[in-house]
C-alpha cells in the first residue's frame, strides 16, 4: 500500500472557506478518481513560525503504479482547483510513504 500525503500550511484569512471546500469538493474529488481508497485529513499540532494553520491529507492507494496513473491523468487539474481558489493563501508539499508493515 502507498500514502499520497499533501501537507498543506493555509493562511488564516481563508482557513474556514478553504477547511470547508477540501472537505466537501477537493477530497470527494480526489476519491471520485477511482485511485484511492481512503483519506484521512489530520491537523498538524505544531505552530509554524510563517503562522497559518496546517493540515496533512493523506490519500491511501494500493500500489505505486496507481499513483503514477494518478499523477498522469488527475492530478495537474485537481492541483489547479486549489491554486486558481486560494492562489498567494498556502503552501504545500507532496510525499510518498509506502506502508511496510501495520500492527
């Protein structure tokens, strides 16, 4: 199993539309692809100096050719809500986690 894990700092200004828009279009969005099983979005308890609020989505696939498809066919567009919404009001970074083990 994989993690597609979006770590996203917002700005304070647009944190309630932009908590709002996540929750009931970009991550149903995202599911609505076909690639992913699950997401978890999980605030950050650590205080970043630049201030905002952050948040880590974590999007559950099964292997690392589906996320590879879904960087091919969804992702450009998907990235492109956000930016054209919130554009100058977050900053954000992507990782990959490949699970190893569960207990």
């Amino acid at each position: 199993m994989y993690i597609y894990n979006v770590t996203i700092n917002i700005d304070d200004s647009v944190h309630q539309e932009w908590l709002q828009w996540m929750k009931q279009t970009h991550i149903p969005e995202v599911l609505a692809t076909g690639k992913f099983f699950n997401a978890k979005m999980c605030k950050v308890l650590v205080e970043e100096d630049m201030g905002g609020t952050t948040y880590s989505v974590q999007y559950s696939t099964a292997d690392k050719q589906t996320l590879d498809q879904y960087y091919a066919e969804d992702a450009a567009r998907l990235r492109q809500e956000i930016t054209s919404l919130f554009a100058g009001k977050f900053v954000a970074f992507r990782t990959e986690l490949q699970v190893i083990s569960e207990h």
